[in-house]
C-alpha cells in the first residue's frame, strides 16, 4: 500500500508540471507540436477521486459529515484565500480598474461560485469543481454510513447527470451554473472513486508493461491533437472547458472521453 501512495504522490508531481506547462511554457519540443498540460487538471481529479474514497474509509464513525468537510475545507480554502488576496492586491496596485472588472467576482470567487470568466485568481476553477465534488460527498454522509461509500459516488453520479434536465434558466449567471454542474468533466472524479472500491479487480489487468507503454502514449497524444482553447471565436459552448477541440479545428469532443479516460489509464498504471 505504502508503494502505491508513494507512486500517486509522484503522479500528483507529474500533474503539477503538466499544469505549470501551460502558464509558462507554451511548448514543448515534441516534433514541434503543441501539447496542452490542461490534461494535468484531469489527472489531478482522477486522483482526488481516489483519494476522497479512500479518506471516506478513515472517517470517524461518529460525524463523518462534518469531519469530511472540515478537513477538506481546511486543505484548500486557507490557501486559496491568500493566493486570491495576493492577487487582489496586485490588481489594485497595478490595474486600478480592478474596482470595476475584478471586485463583483471576489466575494463568488471566495465561495467557490463558478463565473464564466473565472475567478479573481483564475486558476481557482479547478477549485469550484473540487469543492463541488467535496461539498456532494459531505452532504451525503449525513444520511449514507461511510461503509457504504460506493453508494455516495453514485449519489454525485446522479447529481451531476440528472442536472443536465434542469429546466433553462435565462439568467446568464445561473445558466451558467447549470452548465457548471452537468459538465462532462465532473464525472473525471468518478474515475478515481470507483477504481478505489474495485481495485482489487482491475490493477492486476495493467500489470504488463506493454500495456502501461500504451497508456502513456494514449495520454501524451490526446493533449497534441486537441485542447480545451477554442479555435473559432464563433464557437459558441456552454461550458468551454468540457469539450476539447481537434486538430485546431472546430470538431469537438468530450473532454471527459479524450483526457479523463487516458488520465485513468495512466492512473490505473502507475
């Protein structure tokens, strides 16, 4: 076991690099080809969602709900908020229309509210998915026992897909969440939680080494024959983020099937 976190801890490090990648380098020499390490977002979710299964099992029998959520809280809103006050203070000394542009998003920003143009400190929409994901899982612990923790992944399953029949609202803002909530992505989460309960059926299939060969190649191809950047401004979507774009052209694909199952496969490897 102590193998396996070490080699998830390691994963978490290769999914950082692919992140960073995208905010400071714009290529890689990969025969002179673009490669989009926003699919380091979803490795991290895959991973989360292992994670969250995992934590679920080490919960106190006596509130779980509120253990759960206080310690998630406390993982990422500490550090969130100083990164965001950083950010504030920044915008103020050197963007003085931050007063205008950037103050009616912090208090959204703050409560992990999804914006179509993303929180005061941008890189935060990862966050709103998580704490998505965790605020689900918490309010399901107050009526599901934490030995039945399978049954709260099929609880946020149902969630994120029964809210794409939400009827349509015309506020912008809310419509917006809508989106938000039944964004093909959320489901990346899954992916983890459930290899967690059915481990012991599937590692042992991702043995070989072949195998673990094609799933590395899988993962470094998708990111060069697509991205998440909308090639056309004219492409109108929803949710950008949830579908991923091929060969800079305007043919779209779940973003959930092109990076968060290659993420899976990798995840399963490792």
């Amino acid at each position: 076991m102590k193998d396996k976190i070490i080699s998830i801890q390691l994963l978490r490090a290769f999914a950082c690099l692919l992140v960073l990648q995208v905010h400071v380098l714009k290529y890689i020499p990969i025969i002179h080809l673009p490669f989009y390490g926003s699919i380091g977002v979803d490795l991290f979710f895959v991973i989360s969602g292992y994670i969250i299964a995992s934590a679920i099992d080490k919960l106190p029998d006596q509130k779980p709900a509120r253990e759960f959520l206080i310690n998630r809280f406390s993982r990422v809103a500490p550090y969130y908020y100083l990164l965001t006050l950083l950010a504030v203070l920044t915008m103020v000394f050197y963007f003085h229309g931050f007063r205008h542009t950037g103050l009616p998003k912090l208090i959204p920003s703050l409560l992990f509210f999804p914006q179509r143009n993303d929180p005061v400190l941008f890189l935060g929409w990862t966050l709103d998915h998580e704490m998505f994901f965790y605020l689900v899982v918490g309010l399901s612990l107050l009526f599901v026992p934490k030995n039945k923790s399978l049954l709260i992944g099929l609880i946020f399953l149902g969630v994120v897909f029964l809210s794409n029949f939400l009827p349509h609202f015309h506020n912008e803002t809310l419509y917006y969440f809508e989106c938000f909530l039944c964004a093909d992505m959320n489901y990346t989460f899954l992916l983890g939680f459930f290899i967690f309960h059915f481990k012991d059926k599937v590692l042992h299939l991702f043995n070989h080494k072949m195998i673990g060969v094609a799933c590395i190649l899988l993962f470094i191809a998708v990111p060069i024959i697509g991205n998440e950047i909308l090639p056309d401004k004219d492409v109108v979507t929803p949710y950008r983020r949830q579908l991923i774009f091929l060969f800079q052209s305007d043919f779209a694909v779940s973003r959930f099937i092109i990076w968060g199952i290659p993420s899976m496969l990798v995840f399963l490897f490792f």
